[in-house]
C-alpha cells in the first residue's frame, strides 16, 4: 500500500491537537502523536476493515483521544 497523503487541514488539525494536550500536560501531545501513528498503521496495514460511514469514506477512532481519522481508499496510480 502507499503511504496516505494528507489535507493540509487535516494535518493543521493534527498539529493544533497536539499544541493543545501539550498545553495540558508535558508529554500528552506526545502521546496524541503515538495514537495518530497507530491509526495510521493500522489503517495502512488493512484499511477495509474499517467501515464506511458515508460512501467510500472511513473512518478509524484513536485510543484515548475523542478524535477519529477520516480516509478514503483510492485506485493505485501509475
């Protein structure tokens, strides 16, 4: 699988998450960033076995956090 290509609003959201725990608590926004990447890892490893919510939209929860990731599978480019 390719790797996932992210919305730069996408990726602003993740930055001011982890703005905003680190704020909380040193550390914390750490933590966000961990269960960002096991997200990611498990969607990248099989990303059917999430569901669709809207069409061909997914959508897998972080552990820990009240956020989710939204992705689409694509066709494989050339």
């Amino acid at each position: 699988m390719k790797p996932p290509i992210f919305r730069p609003a996408a990726a602003a959201d993740v930055e001011d998450a982890y703005r905003w725990y680190e704020d909380q608590r040193i550390g914390l926004g750490e933590e966000f960033l961990v269960a960002v990447s096991n997200a990611i890892k498990s969607l990248a490893s099989y990303a059917e076995r999430f569901p669709a919510i809207y069409r061909q939209t997914r959508r897998v929860h972080l552990r820990r956090f009240p956020y989710s990731l939204y992705y689409r599978i694509m066709a494989k480019r050339s």
